[in-house]
C-alpha cells in the first residue's frame, strides 16, 4: 500500500527539484504560476460542464449548472441551455436528478476526475521528467484535483458510499438513510450540523452523535477515492510514459 499513497507526492516532489534546486528558482515560478492560473480559468468550467454530461450520459438529467461570471458564466450560458451565470461558487451543478440511482449519482461526481487520469497525472509525471515548470503549473490543476475537492465532490462520493452501506446493512432501500448528510461542500454540511441540524433530519443530541462518525467515515473514503484516481491515472500513464531511468553509477 505505501506506494498506493506516495506517489502523488514523489510525482511532485519530481516536479519542484528542479524548480528549487536551479540558481534562480524565481525565474522558473513565472512560467509556473502563468500557466497554474491560466490553466485553472479553463478548466474551472470544463470541469463543470463534464458534471452535468457525465450525469445526462448515465441516465439522468440536468436542469441548472451554475458557472460564475469570473470563469465565463454569461458566455456559457450563450451556448448551453441548462448553464446559469452566477451562484455562490465557482461553479457547481445545483439541478440535477440522478433517478434516485446512487451509480448516476457517484458517475456525475467523477465524471471531471477522468482528466485527471487521461492527461491531468501523465502530465505530472511528464513535467517532472522534462523538467518544465510551465507542465508542471498545468499538472497541478489537472492531475491533483483529486485532492483539492476532497471536501467537495470526492467527499459527496464517499457520503453517498457510506449513506448507502448503512442502508444496505439496516435492510433499507431508497431513500436512503441519512440522505441529508450527502453534501459536496463539508464545510458548509459541518455548519449546518452544528447550527440547523433539524435541516438534516437529526433530531436532539443523539442524531448529531451519530451524523459525526458517518462524516467521518465519508472523509475516510474520499481519502481513498482520491488516491485510487491518481492511481489509475499512474497506471493509465504507463501505457505511454516509458519508465524512467536512474542515472548510471
């Protein structure tokens, strides 16, 4: 297992040795950075919209995806008839019906994460083989955004598996239990349980002992989740990324 969780983190650390170890490393940050930001306000929609199609290609339906007008909201709603300029995030896909399938549900939450396996993470390993800062700023966005939306989408996957194993052990169907406690933004579910949880179905001190573990189980999985796309990814890469070579002693 230890090379299961250490590879996003040597695939970096490949990435920044010859940012950090070169006479003047502020000079390789520019490119970095300019591709990091010019990278992200591209994929920021991108990223959106493969949400609401991986949901509609697996038999639900979508009716609003909110994109903010930073990232091209007004420009987008233009073109796609389901795509609202606005919201409180940087997008987010805020009407959608999976069919009360958790399959749907769990393939619209991924659908964005297969850049990251397709080109996000060979891109990380590529830009720390040629040594290229301008890769690497791009590899950032694409290949670790696993990790970034750990407290979003990646934590709704791991609610919507734990949600569904409590069901399935206590003899349940749909809806499931704990449906509530589903969320892409654990911050904003963590505030709610503390302030409004008869908004989540919890009722007195009981239901919000017992909502605790089932987040925290959630975070466990999306853990899990996260490391396991990276991943794939890795061995997507191999496919195409010859194996790299010590140097010869």
């Amino acid at each position: 297992m230890k090379p299961f969780f250490r590879r996003p983190i040597d695939d970096v650390v490949a990435c920044l040795e010859p940012i950090v170890t070169v006479r003047k490393p502020l000079r390789a940050l520019g490119p970095l950075l300019l591709s990091l930001v010019a990278t992200w306000v591209l994929y920021v929609p991108i990223h959106e919209l493969l949400h609401a199609y991986a949901c509609s290609w697996t038999g639900g339906t979508v009716t609003q995806l909110e994109i903010s007008p930073i990232y091209g909201g007004s420009v987008y709603a233009r073109y796609f008839p389901f795509v609202m300029s606005g919201g409180e995030y940087a997008g987010r896909l805020s009407g959608f019906d999976t069919k009360g399938s958790d399959l749907i549900y769990l393939a619209t939450d991924f659908g964005p994460y297969l850049l990251t396996v397709l080109i996000g993470v060979p891109l990380l390993k590529l830009a720390g083989r040629r040594r290229r800062p301008i890769l690497f700023g791009m590899a950032v966005v694409l290949g670790l955004a696993p990790f970034y939306s750990l407290p979003g989408d990646y934590f709704e996957m791991g609610s919507i598996t734990t949600t569904r194993l409590i069901t399935v052990f206590r003899g349940g169907g749909n809806p499931p239990l704990f449906e509530k406690l589903r969320s892409d933004d654990i911050f904003k579910l963590i505030e709610q349980l503390c302030t409004q949880p008869s908004e989540l179905g919890l009722q007195g001190a009981g239901g919000v002992a017992a909502a605790v573990p089932i987040i925290l189980v959630s975070l466990v999985f999306a853990l899990l989740f996260a490391f396991a796309t990276y991943a794939v990814g890795h061995y997507f890469a191999a496919l195409f990324l010859t194996p790299s070579r010590s140097p010869a002693r």
